[in-house]
C-alpha cells in the first residue's frame, strides 16, 4: 500500500484516500482513551495522577488497541520495529495521563453525561447495529469476548462522551479570519518550480596520501569511534504461537459469538468499478494582462467548454480511454485510460460520488465539478453493499480464532517456564518440563545485535542488557513469538589496538578527508555562482549534473529534494533567478529558482475547506495547550519498571 501511494502521490485519488486514513486515525485517539476500562480493572498501578490510578490492565489494553490499528492500517508492512520508531508505548501511557486528566477536570467542571445519552450513544455504535437497528446479542457478545460486564462498558462510554464535551467546548470557540484563509490557500495554490544539484558530503575525493602516522594520529583523536562496545551472550527459550494453531479447533459456539461480535468487520461497502477524465485548466495557463481573479474565471470557463466538448466527442461514439489518455489531467489514471479500478463508497469526494450513484454500469455522466477540476465519468460496474453471511467467512473466522486461542495457550506455557525457571534459575530444566528446548546466542552488543533466528525483536535486547548475569528476564510476548532469556556471560568495552582494526580506521580517515574536500568543493560552488549564474555551465565542470521539479506547493514535499523546510521557505521568498544553497544531514543543494505561479483567491468551496481546517486545527492547539497547561499542574508518578 505504502509503495503505491509513493508511485502516484500527486494523484486527487491518492490524496483523498490518505485523508481518509488521516481523519480514521484521529478517530481512533477518544476510541483508545475510552477502551481502557474502568478503574476496576486489575493489574498493578501503573502511574498515579493526582492521587488517581492508571492501572496496568488498562495501560496494556490501550497499547494493545494502538498496535492493532497500526497493524491494520500497514498490514504486512508493520513490524515490531515500528512499535518502538512511533514510541507506541509512550504514546499509549501520554493517553492515558491525558485522559485522566480530563475527566478530573471535567468533574471540578461540574460537567456531567447522563444515562439516557450513553444509551443512546451506545445504541448508535455500527459494531452493534444490525440492519441499521441496535442488536442487544452483538453488545452482549462483545462485552463477553472483551471480557466486560455491562457497567463497566457503558463507564468507558461514558468517559468519551465526557471527553467529547470538553473538546467541543474549543471547538465553539474557533474562527478563521480572512488573513489566515488567504495565507493557508497562498500556501496550498501558490507554488515555484526549481533547477538543483544535490550531492552527498563525501561525494568528491580528496587527493591527501595517506601514511601510516596520519592513520596513528587520526586513531588516537578518535579513539572511541572504534571502541568495543559491552558484549553479551545469552540463552533463551523461542515459542512461537503458529507452531499451536494446528492443535486448536474452535468450536461451533466461538465461532458463531466471534461472528456476532465482529459483525461490523464483515460489512461489505457499496464499492465501484468506474473511469473519469479530468479536465483543470490553471490561471498562470491564460495568457494575457489580466487579474488573478480573471484568470481563475476564464480557466475555469475554457476547462468547462473542453469538458463539454469531449463529452460530445463520447456522445458520438469516441473511444473513452483514448481520449481519457490524450486529455486527461490526472496523469495517474489517464494513462491507463481513465481507469480508477475498484473503490468502496466513500473514497472519493461527494460530486463524484454522487454522479457515481446517478449512473447505470456503462454510462457516461456529463462534467461534473469538484475542487480538482471537471470530471467526466464512466460508470464500469458497481457492487451493492452487503453483509457477509457466517458461511462465507466461516474459514477465515477458524483461522483468526486459531490464531488468538494460539497465543493464549504460549502465553499461558511462556509465563508456567518463567516460573520454573524463577525458581532454580535452571532454564534447560524448566522448557524441557514443556518439550521445549533452550538456544545460546553468540556475542551481541546494543549497536550490532544481527542475529538472524532472533531477527527484529526490539524488547529480546532490550530485556537482555537490563538483566544481570545468570539472571532470567520477564517473558516477552508478542503476537507471533515469545521469549524467556537468560544472560550466561558478559564482555565489558574495550579499546583494540589499531592493527586489530586498521581498515576499519582507514576508511574512516578516507570518508572524513573526502567530507573535508566535498565541503571546499561545496564553498567554491556558492562563490562562482556569486559571480556567475549560469548554473548548467558551473556545475559541468566538477562533474555534476542538473535536476529540475515540477511546481510544488508550501504545503507539499518538494519532488526529488524531500519535505526540507529550510529550502521550501528560502524559495518562496527567492525572486526568478535567484540561488539558494543548503546542507541538510549528510546532502548539500544548490538550487535556482525558475518560475512562480500564483494563486489568486479561493473560490467558495475552497474558502469553505480552508475554514474549516484552520478552524480544526485551531481547535486541536487549543484544546492540546490546555491539556499541557493541566497537565505541567498535575502530580503525576510513573513505575517505569510496569512499562
């Protein structure tokens, strides 16, 4: 998924689904606030605020939920290494902080969510409704499965209705003055193309010989980069919960329950099979002396008579791929002819969908506006949406439930060895009293720790260098694999001798002579352009060639740079012509700005989307510096040791 939102990022289709994904995480934040449970829950207390406990049954459930959305959004592309690069276990303990906080604060507010409205509310949810009725056996369902009784449900249901109240409080509150509109669609609409040359810092080689007493003096000044980490070497006990699936069968009961209480995730949507041509004329394309304000008129009136001019070509019989691959502006789908492929209702804006549901599979609907351009539509086949019947998922719901009473079972054998384990500190004796065997790793350190049978386990490593000597750590469990481990020998930090790693000192000397003359190099650049701006005719002569964008946007990643703000803000206050340089990371530009296109003013649906999104976001600062504001109040302790 990831890869073909990089191939096609400057598709209107692509953007308007990575929107969609956009708004359905932010729906998740109360959703994960209100699925802790009630403060009945077990567990240890995993933080205190104000006095007020964060159990640890409530912190795992959250990070569990936090997990599972990613993992739903990314699929086979989420790894556990994303968990710790997202910081997911901060994230979920900052959540809860923050909810607690809150509903303290909503209490001292005297703001309060009667019964009627969580009943009503709860009513509403579409994991209970059943032909758009609530279906009091799909709550009973779930709240058996989430091992819940109802009062402690309908309590977190509670809580997010309470969290909504305060939210709305700011929301209220928010406004958008013309300034703000006017600069947000200056920072959408107005946009620079750029000529650039861009080069690694050690792209040039330095011509210093290097002998045996400058390696001797380049080790003994950087003596630590080559030093040898602290080492370790452990035992561990691997299980892995698919190798258990095969001795589960779930019964006819479970799987019916399972269906009940899943019954939303097997909703089918209406989806479409459909093709557009998309006609947008830009202002900077009408020539002549004209306002901004006219230019937009006439592009829009020129790209309206086009798109009724090609519709009449259709009427006629014209072929829609070919013209759809000849004039279309969505480059994207254009060269497939039109083509879309399929889509759930819901992906695409509301003028386009609804020109979808006015045609017959086959039809041609006539141009259609929206704030990409015109569109003009075909209609391949739709599909009506339904609910899938238990039979047709039955085997899919096996194989999930396999898969979750599978990790029960390894979860329930991982902590048994634990506890043996404890005991003597024997882990041979404690996995063999499972048929299990234990493994010893070779030396790792933190830094490089490539050992492929472990292979992307960030918390095995972490475990492994808090435990002492003959110690044997918690379980880490995840949901494909569990560990037990044990450190039985350690090596402390050491500094070799340089014959011991002189290649490794030379490339090192070799890289930084090279940064020191790719730097020269860089500075020499800057000051010919000074004297010179012809960019092509410098940048030849050492060997370097030059790259050209297409326009972007403030508010978009410059094509073949990246999203680097320090550039983005130098070249929409550079003039045409004008050069602009920069060292960013381990890269250095220089760049020549070609061409600027402005934007005019927004029209009122435009007007209409910028409110309402500077009014978001305006609402979300607010509300989060409030937060912040409560929360730099508060007493809050946290055992770190639960985390």
């Amino acid at each position: 998924m990831l890869s073909i939102i990089r191939e096609h990022a400057d598709s209107w289709m692509i953007k308007a689904i990575l929107w969609l994904i956009i708004f359905a995480f932010v729906g998740t934040i109360f959703y994960s606030w209100g699925m802790g449970g009630s403060a009945s829950s077990g567990g240890g207390v995993i933080a205190t605020v104000n006095g007020q406990k964060i159990l640890q049954a409530e912190y795992e459930r959250n990070f569990n939920n936090l997990v599972n959305f990613y993992r739903q959004q990314f699929r086979s592309q989420f790894s556990n290494d994303m968990i710790k690069k997202l910081d997911l276990k901060n994230q979920t303990l900052q959540g809860l902080i923050q909810k607690k906080i809150l509903l303290i604060e909503a209490n001292k507010q005297n703001i309060r969510v009667s019964d009627e409205e969580v009943i009503s509310y709860i009513k509403k949810l579409p994991s209970f409704q059943d032909d758009k009725k609530f279906s009091e056996p799909a709550y009973r369902n779930y709240i058996k499965i989430q091992r819940l009784t109802p009062g402690e449900f309908e309590e977190s249901q509670r809580e997010i209705l309470l969290l909504e109240k305060l939210e709305k409080l700011f929301r209220t509150h928010s406004k958008a003055t013309k300034s703000e509109i006017l600069k947000e669609f200056s920072n959408q609409e107005d946009k620079v193309k750029l000529e650039y040359v861009r080069f690694t810092s050690d792209h040039f080689t330095s011509e210093t010989k290097i002998t045996d007493q400058t390696l001797q003096d380049f080790f003994q000044a950087n003596k630590t980069q080559f030093q040898i980490p602290p080492q370790i070497r452990v035992k561990y006990v691997k299980i892995e919960s698919k190798d258990y699936e095969s001795q589960v069968e779930p019964r006819d009961e479970d799987i019916e329950d399972h269906y009940q209480t899943k019954i939303a995730d097997f909703q089918v949507k209406k989806k479409y099979k459909a093709s557009h041509i998309l006609i947008n004329l830009k202002p900077s394309e009408i020539e002549g002396d004209l306002s901004e304000e006219e230019k937009r008129k006439q592009a829009d009136k020129k790209a309206k008579l086009k798109s009724n001019e090609l519709l009449e070509k259709l009427n006629k019989g014209a072929d829609f791929g070919e013209i759809a691959k000849k004039h279309s502006d969505d480059s994207a789908s254009g060269i497939n002819g039109g083509g879309l492929g399929e889509f759930p209702k819901g992906t695409m804006v509301s003028a386009f969908e609804k020109a979808l549901d006015n045609l017959k599979p086959g039809e041609i609907s006539k141009p259609i506006l929206s704030r990409f351009g015109y569109h003009i539509i075909k209609l391949e086949s739709v599909e009506e949406k339904r609910l899938k019947p238990l039979d047709e998922v039955k085997n899919e719901i096996i194989e999930s439930l396999k898969e979750i009473k599978a990790r029960q079972r390894v979860k329930r054998i991982i902590k048994r060895i634990h506890m043996a384990a404890q005991q003597d500190g024997n882990l041979d004796k404690a996995a063999d009293g499972h048929q299990l065997k234990t493994t010893e790793t070779t030396f790792f350190s933190k830094e490089n720790h490539n050992i492929p049978e472990i292979g992307d386990q960030p918390e095995f490593f972490k475990t492994a260098f808090i435990l002492g000597k003959n110690k044997v750590g918690e379980p880490i469990i995840t949901p494909e694999v569990s560990y037990i481990l044990k450190v039985i020998e350690e090596k402390p930090k050491y500094i070799p001798e340089l014959r011991k790693v002189q290649e490794k000192v030379k490339d090192a000397l070799i890289e930084s002579n090279n940064k020191t003359a790719t730097l020269k190099k860089f500075e020499e650049l800057k000051e010919s352009l000074k004297e010179n701006k012809d960019l092509e005719k410098i940048v030849k002569s050492y060997g370097l060639s030059i790259s050209n964008t297409p326009f972007f946007s403030k508010s978009e990643s410059i094509p073949g740079i990246g999203n680097i703000e320090q550039i983005k803000e130098n070249s929409f206050a550079m003039k045409t012509g004008e050069f602009g340089s920069a060292q960013v990371r381990e890269r250095f530009y220089l760049y020549k700005l070609v061409d600027i296109e402005k934007s005019g003013t927004p029209d009122p649906e435009q007007t209409k989307q910028i409110t309402d999104k500077i009014k978001t976001e305006k609402t979300r600062q607010a509300f989060q510096e409030w937060i912040d504001n409560l929360k730099a109040g508060a007493e809050i302790l946290v055992d770190k040791t639960l985390l």
